[in-house]
C-alpha cells in the first residue's frame, strides 16, 4: 500500500465510493432478511452509519480526517486486492470489543488509530 501523502484525491475518491458501495450492501443484506436479522445485526448497522458519516465529507476534508488512520487506510489495501471495500466490517470488528461506548463518528476513527495498534 502507498503511504497516505502518496494517495490522490482520485485514490480518495475511490475508497469513498468502495466504502459506499460496502454500507450499501449490507443495508441491502438488511432489507432482504427482515426484521429478524435487522434486529440482531441492530449494533453494527449503528456503528456502521457512524462509520461512514465520515466517509460523506468532501475529500479535502476526508483526506485530512483519515490519512494518518490505519484502520480507514486499510481500504486502500482492499482496493489494491479488488475493487471492494472491507473497511467497515473490518472496523466493527474491533468496535464490537468496546463496552457501551456511545462516540460521535469522528471519534469513532480516532479510537479505532488506538486499538489497531492491538490488532
């Protein structure tokens, strides 16, 4: 992988757009299981929407959130394999670890820079 001031905003661009189209798939996923599975999935589905509120600003403003973050730039290495973005599942995973902690998004991929070090 590149390291982060070597990405372009097209690279940007293109990780924002792999890690829409992996929220969307999975709300998808959501909606064609029903209530059942919506239910228990309930915490990722949260943790997911506030994962990808970051992912929704301009890429300026992306760029400057996320590229120090190892977590948001393992996207890029998902690219490098395919075209699909396994970001977001890659951080619930290590959300799901943390108690009843309730963070706003931006917060959200801070505390993921401090916990990938456990990883």
């Amino acid at each position: 992988m590149e390291k982060s001031e070597d990405l372009s905003t097209n690279d940007w661009k293109q990780a924002q757009s792999a890690v829409f189209k992996e929220y969307e798939d999975f709300i998808k996923r959501v909606q064609e299981n029903g209530v059942d599975y919506a239910i228990q999935h309930a915490r990722r589905l949260i943790n997911y929407q506030k994962l990808v509120t970051e992912w929704q600003h301009k890429t300026n403003i992306l760029m400057d959130d996320l590229s120090n973050n190892p977590v948001a730039l393992s996207v890029f290495k998902d690219l490098e394999k395919g075209n699909e973005s396994h970001v977001l599942s890659r951080a619930y995973e290590i959300m799901k670890k943390w108690p009843e902690f309730n963070p706003e998004p931006l917060t959200v991929w801070l505390e993921l820079i401090e916990d990938s070090d456990d990883e």
